[in-house]
C-alpha cells in the first residue's frame, strides 16, 4: 500500500507544478492581457495629450505672435507738426464717374504771330534773335521799300518768344515770314473722344487732364470733327500756362466727368495705403495713430468712397501718411526679433 501512494503523491505534485506554469508562463491570462492592453491605452492618451499641448502651445505663440503685431504708434503734436503730419475730418463727398480719353496740347493760334513785311524790300536791321522774349509793340526789325526808298519798323503783334528767324540783315522781303513768335502762356488740349463715348461727352463738362505728373482742371469748350477724317470727336480744353508747367505737344489723359454719385463717406486718395494685405487708413486720436482697415466702394482722381471701417467725423491722416506706415512697420519688426 506505502509503494502505491508514493507515486501517487509524486504524480499529484509533478501535476500542480504544471498548471502553476500555465498560469504565469507564455499564455497569459484574461486579467493580465486586459491590464496590459489599459497600460496600453494610458502610454497612448499621454502622448496624444502631449501632442494636443505641443498644439495648443502653437497656437498660443500665434496669439502671442500677433498680439505682438502693432497697429498704432504715438506720436506727439510738436512732433506731428515738424515733420507734416495732418489730419483731416471725414464726410461726405461726390464720387465722379468719369469717361477716359487722350490727347495732347497745342498752341492757341491767337497766341501765334508771323512777321511779315508790309512792303517788298531789304532788311536794314534786326533787333532780335530766336528765343529772345518780346512784349506786344516791341520793335523787331527795319526794312527799306523798294518803292519809296524808305525805312519803316516791324513791331511785336503780340507778347511771346521769337521761335523762328528766317532772314538777315541785306536779305530781301518775300511773301514768307520773317519772324515767328509764339506765346505759350495759353495752350489748348485736343483730346480724341472715340465713338463708345461720344453720346456721354458734352460741352460744359469737367475735365481732369495729366500731363507730365501734373493735374490741371478745365472744361470742355468746343466739341469738333477730326481735321484728318478719323472717325473721333475733338473736345477742346483751354489751358492756362502762365507757369509754363506745359509745352506744345505734351502728350495729355483726360478723364471726362459724365456723372456725380452723392456717397455718406469718402476719403482722400494720398490717405490710402496698402498694408497686410487691406486698405487702411491711419485714424488720429489724440496723440495716437492708429492703423485702420477700410472696405472701399467707388473711386474718382481724388477720392475714395469708404464702406466700412471709418466713421464720419473721425480725423484721418491726409499729408505725409506714409511716415505713419513706416513707423508702424518698424515697430512690428522690432517686435518679431
């Protein structure tokens, strides 16, 4: 009997000994797969929150970044003032629709004067020379008559400047010119109106013409066929020219105005600026200046309709704005560094 229980016993221990294997071995347990699958789980969600603070931390410098972004310098009135810096108020304004044109400048023939002799004869003396000035009776040159031997005077028609001389002294009179003088001091500009705009152009209408960077204001005072038989109408617009800021045939645009639109809101064209990608204005209050987008509507040579982003009765900057953009773009840049 003590021979057959001891291999029993063996039996039983070498059997325990195998499942206490299976239990901790290469085959895990339910229990154990599911804690290992939550360790899982929770290295995953820390790292997936990790990434959501590296993103919001980005997102957090962007906010920083454009908090960071100036929009306003102070500037005080002494200051202003020395370097040029005005403000104007904004209202209400007139926006012109206008028609677009070209042309160019011509002498009046008024102001055109061509000497001739009254009698045939030989030019004893000349007292001018191309481009001297002349006043209107001044004295030009003296010619004897080949009928009556005697000499009579030539004398300035008008006030201008010799521009051709085409004879000398010993030289006889023809039918041509001896002189020319011209006066510039009042041009026309002849301005081609093409047939798509010929029934919008009137007699009376305001004109804006550019010629060399230079505006000049003016009416349309004749409308004409074309000499040479083009198929364009020919709007005349005196120039006055005492300045002599034009000469004959200055190349000219014109805008034609055909139509007024009454708008709440406008501001001056020289206040505009183009920054970040907007219009904007720079809006004073106090010793402050602040950088204001704008939404705008129309436009003429002088000034913009404002839509949006402007009040009326705000003051903005019309003169030397641009001192304000290059202040603030300085200041956004030294922010950024």
């Amino acid at each position: 009997m003590k021979q057959l229980l001891f291999p029993l016993c063996l039996f039983f221990a070498f059997s325990n000994q195998a499942w206490s294997s299976d239990d901790h071995g290469h085959e895990p347990s339910p229990k154990h797969t599911e804690h290992n699958e939550q360790a899982t789980h929770v290295e995953h969600d820390k790292h997936d929150e990790h990434e959501k603070h590296d993103a919001h931390g980005d997102d957090d410098k962007h906010a920083e970044h454009d908090e960071h972004e100036t929009n306003h310098v102070t500037i005080a009135a002494e200051i202003a003032q020395k370097v040029g810096i005005k403000t104007t108020q904004a209202v209400a304004g007139t926006i012109a629709k206008t028609v677009s044109a070209y042309g160019r400048l011509t002498l009046a023939a008024d102001y055109i004067a061509n000497i001739t002799a009254r009698f045939p004869g030989v030019v004893t003396n000349l007292y001018v020379n191309i481009g001297d000035k002349v006043e209107k009776g001044q004295r030009l040159a003296q010619v004897e008559s080949n009928d009556s031997l005697q000499t009579y005077t030539l004398s300035a028609p008008i006030s201008g400047v010799v521009q051709g001389r085409y004879v000398n002294v010993g030289e006889t009179t023809r039918n041509a010119p001896l002189l020319l003088i011209t006066n510039t001091t009042m041009l026309w500009a002849e301005v081609q109106i093409f047939p798509s705009a010929r029934a919008q152009v009137k007699v009376g209408q305001a004109v804006t013409l550019k010629a060399n960077d230079i505006l000049y204001q003016g009416t349309i005072a004749h409308l004409l066929p074309a000499a040479n038989g083009e198929a364009v109408v020919v709007a005349r617009v005196r120039v006055d020219n005492v300045t002599d800021k034009f000469a004959p045939n200055d190349m000219l645009a014109a805008h034609i105005e055909i139509a007024h639109l009454d708008v709440p809101l406008v501001v001056a064209n020289q206040a505009l600026h183009g920054m970040r990608n907007q219009d904007v204005v720079f809006v004073k209050e106090g010793d402050r200046y602040e950088l204001r987008p704008v939404t705008l509507g129309y436009r003429d040579d002088s000034h913009t309709q404002v839509l949006s982003g402007l009040e009326v009765g705000e003051q903005y900057v019309v003169e030397n704005s641009y001192l304000i953009k290059a202040d603030i773009e300085k200041s956004g840049a030294a922010h950024e560094h």
